[in-house]
C-alpha cells in the first residue's frame, strides 16, 4: 500500500468520513486551532479578477500573511477588509467602495460580485485591510448581448512549479486588450516536493513545499506556494480569468470519483471510493477557495458545478466544460495502450448526460458567431506509433467524441481549446477545429524537435502543427476567421526568457479546417 492510501485510510478510520454531510463538514470546516494572527502583509496572494459578465465581475483575494502554514497565518475569526474601484489605473477616480468579510470556512478568500458595471468596459480595483493593500489590478466586462466586437483572449494552463519558471505568465501580463485568460487547468501539482537532481517525472526547478497533498490544510498550502509566484500573480493583476480544473487539481487521472490508484497493475492496492471522495472534497473546496469564480462554483462536499457559460456580445460564447467529474473511469486503464474493447461501448460519458444536454441546448439557441468550447483533453483522434491511443484523452471515449461533434453538425464556427498534453496543435476534428494549448512550465523546457512528432503526424494527417515549446496561445475572434498565435518561451529553467511566435492559424468561419496564417 502507497504512503498516500495509508495515510487517507487513516483519516478515515478515525472517524473523519461520514457520509456526504461529513465530506462537506471536513472540507469546509475543520476544528478551529487557537492561534494569533501572524504579522505582516496578510496580502501576499496578491488579487485576482474572473468570470465577466456584461455588468458584473468577480474580484478576489485572500489574506495569508503566513501563506504556507496552516490557515495562512489567520486567526480562526472573520475580519472585514475594504474594496475599491477606479475608473484609472492610479485610482485617482473612485468609482465605488465597500466593505466584504473574509471568513475561516474559506480559508478568508474573498469572492466579491461587483454588479451593475457598464459592459466592454476595463475597470481598475484593490482591496485594503489595516495599513496593507494589494496591488492595483485590472479588469475588464463582457460586450453588451447585441454588440458584435472582437474578442481577445488567451489559452493556457499545466504550470508544475517545480518543473520551471512561471516567466510565461510575466509575458501574459503584458498583451494587450485581453478580454480574458481562459485557464483550462492543472493550476496546481499535487506530488510531494522533490529536491533537484531527485528522479521522477521532468526537472527540479524548485521544490514543492511539503508533502504529497491529501488534506485540506495540504492544498490550501499547495495553492499559496503556486500564488505567492510573482509572474502568476502579475498575469492575475492584469487580465480577469475564467477557470476549470483537470486532473492534478486533485490527483493524476482522476475521473468521476475514482482515484488513478484503481487496484491495476500499476496501483495494485486500491484507494476504496469513500477514501478517494474525502480527498477530492478537500481538494475542490481548496480550488473554489483559491480561484475567482462565483459563488455557484462552490462545493457541497464532492458535488461541484464548474461547467457554465460566458457571453460576449454576439462574437463569441465560451462554454467552460468540465470533463472530470462526470465522466466514466477510463476503459483498458489510464495510459498510453492498445485500446481494448471497452473503448467501442456507446453509452461512454466524458461530460455526463446533464452537462451534455445542457451543451446541447447552449449551442443549439445561441446567436453567437462563434462557439467555443473551453475544455482540458484532446480531442482530435490520435494514433501513436505502434497503434497505441491515450485512454485520459478523447480516444478512449469515442461514442461520446462523435455525440459531441454531432451537436456542431449543422453549425459554423465550433472551436475547441485544450490542454492538458504539455504541448502545442492545431487540428481538424469534423466540424470543429481544435487547438491545443502548450503548458506553462510542465515537463521543463521542451526543444524544438520531438522524436516521435513527425511519426505522430505522418499517422494523423488531420494534426497540422505541433510545438513542444512552453507558452501560451493568443487568440482573436474575427467576423470571418478565429486567430491562434501559439507564443512560447526558448527556455523555462532559468529565469527571464524572451517571447516568440512559434505558429500562426486561422479558423475561417466558412469551414473547411485549420490553416496557416
């Protein structure tokens, strides 16, 4: 039995689990330790902004002037701290205060709804408490229902901290005019911290603090080291985020609530369901605690609802899609195999029957030129050398492949983000034209070449463009054509390295597949 399993098996036998109602009492509401409140700069998480409504906005911070022991260095108490918004960056306008109380339950995160905001228009805001501020952020709402402006936004996520510099994000921070940063997940590792030169999975940049996360207190901490990063808090600071998780918001592969160690020949002990289920409530209160979403967004133990729908004018709707909690275990395991006959089974769910049904309709009664949606796993089929498949991808789930891209048969402009693979594509996917996002840091600096890619693209002449630098995607939604500018970093094992273009595509509105720009 691994470390992990025993020490959750632990919990469990002292009495933590106790049903649903228990999941959500231990996520949420630990007992109180007596304790003083540390001193210092409670704002060292910085601030952050998300999910743009025409005439609402999500502001967030949280006070930890400890970030990395246990409550952040908070009394166990509620505090009230002030907001304000600005018309200019300098705050020389005050457009509106207000006072919002950070409480323990939530680790005193602030999720604050400003409403009745002016649409497509950039906002600036901070919060204050005692003699401390944060920094001067920025943000900016969704166009108006009717209007039909040009969106910018970019596509980026899998950041392992210990794996390299966040120097990527420093650069996301500085484009200009982003209407958002879509964050498709893995904003945070799980595994134990590993000292350099350790074996393991991709270099030793910087440690993780702590051990393997497994607890409440063990992913609030987890979070902290990751925002306490300047870059990722600078690229906060500057644009509002829309977020979803993956998998290493919780553990490596999950899926529904069945943990990767599933009792095969690679975790031949199994962590029993309800085990599992206290790790992944911790783990979700953890994420809605440290990211700026609204309140529905909030756990109730394992039951989470991070799928939802953000509007921008009649340019584009973005349907943010969960494609972890729903869906069904991996058939033929989790890695990279020769898929099995579970694969071919026609009731295979990635998204589950409510969130499909509720895409379904999004898609079918929206007006909106382009439909994209936001999402982790490729998608695109994919055959790897020796007739392999990835299982944690589409691939093994096509029935549910072909009912998602039937939703798109009769209509133009259906994009698909990705992520989650550590590298750059471009492909066509029947209606749908998919890029695939790189990652921040994951797996270190990456090359120019990949031995396998060219095999790869040989096999699936469907994949256009494949990078295997670090970076981010920029996108710009035209009338007529969906921009990507895949733009990476030569290196991210050393600090300050420089920006470039790396590829250049279009989606024209019209169809007929991806293209070089």
């Amino acid at each position: 039995m691994d470390s992990a399993t025993r020490h959750m098996l632990t919990l469990a036998r002292r009495g933590l689990l106790r049903g649903a109602t228990g999941l959500a009492a231990l996520a949420v509401a630990q007992p109180p330790r007596a304790r003083a409140q540390a001193p210092g700069n409670p704002f060292t998480l910085g601030l952050a902004s998300g999910d743009p409504w025409p005439d609402s906005v999500v502001l967030w911070t949280r006070l930890a002037p400890a970030p990395l022991e246990p409550g952040g260095g908070m009394a166990p108490v509620p505090v009230t701290l002030r907001w304000e918004l600005g018309a200019d960056e300098q705050m020389r306008r005050i457009l509106r205060s207000g006072e919002v109380v950070a409480r323990p339950e939530d680790a005193h995160s602030v999720h604050l709804v400003l409403e009745g905001l002016e649409p497509a228009r950039s906002y600036f805001y901070r919060f204050r408490f005692g003699q401390f501020e944060t920094p001067i952020g920025r943000t900016r709402t969704a166009p108006a229902p009717g209007a039909d402006a040009e969106i910018r936004f970019l596509n980026a996520g899998c950041q392992n901290y210990e794996h390299g510099h966040f120097t990527a994000w420093r650069h996301a921070a500085a484009e200009d005019s982003l209407d958002f940063v879509f964050h498709y997940g893995d904003y945070i590792y799980e595994y134990a911290g590993r000292q350099p030169g350790a074996r393991g999975w991709g270099p030793i940049v910087r440690t993780h603090h702590g051990g393997e996360t497994l607890t409440l207190d063990d992913y609030r901490s987890r979070y902290a080291q990751y925002r306490s990063d300047a870059d990722l808090a600078a690229a906060h600071a500057a644009h509002p985020f829309i977020v979803s998780y993956d998998d290493h918001e919780v553990e490596n592969n999950w899926v529904g609530l069945i943990s990767q160690r599933d009792g095969g020949a690679r975790f031949p002990v199994a962590t029993p369901h309800e085990v599992f289920a206290l790790r992944a409530a911790a783990a979700f209160q953890a994420w809605y605690e440290h990211m700026p979403v609204r309140p529905a967004a909030k756990p109730r133990g394992t039951e989470i609802t991070a799928y939802r729908r953000l509007r921008f004018g009649r340019r584009l709707d973005l349907h943010v899609l969960d494609t972890r909690r729903f869906r069904d275990d991996q058939p033929c395991g989790d890695g990279v195999v020769t898929p099995c006959d579970a694969v071919n089974r026609p009731d295979a769910q990635v998204l589950g029957a409510a969130q499909e049904a509720w895409l379904r309709d999004g898609v079918a009664n929206s007006p909106a030129t382009w439909q994209v949606l936001a999402q982790q796993i490729f998608l695109a089929p994919r055959l790897f050398p020796r007739g392999t498949r990835s299982m944690d991808s589409w691939d093994g789930y096509p029935a549910a492949r072909q009912r998602l891209l039937d939703i798109f048969a009769n209509r133009q402009g259906g994009i698909a983000l990705t992520g989650d693979v550590h590298r750059a594509w471009a492909n066509d996917v029947g209606p749908l034209v998919e890029f695939v996002g790189t990652s921040i840091t994951s797996e270190g600096d990456g090359s120019d070449i990949q031995a396998t890619a060219p095999e790869i693209m040989a096999a699936n002449p469907h994949l256009k463009f494949n990078s295997n630098r670090r970076g981010y995607t920029l996108h710009i939604a035209g009338r007529d054509q969906m921009h990507a500018l895949y733009r990476a970093v030569p290196f991210v094992q050393q600090p300050g390295a420089p920006l470039t273009t790396v590829g250049q595509f279009i989606a024209p509105l019209r169809g007929g597949g991806v293209e070089r720009a």
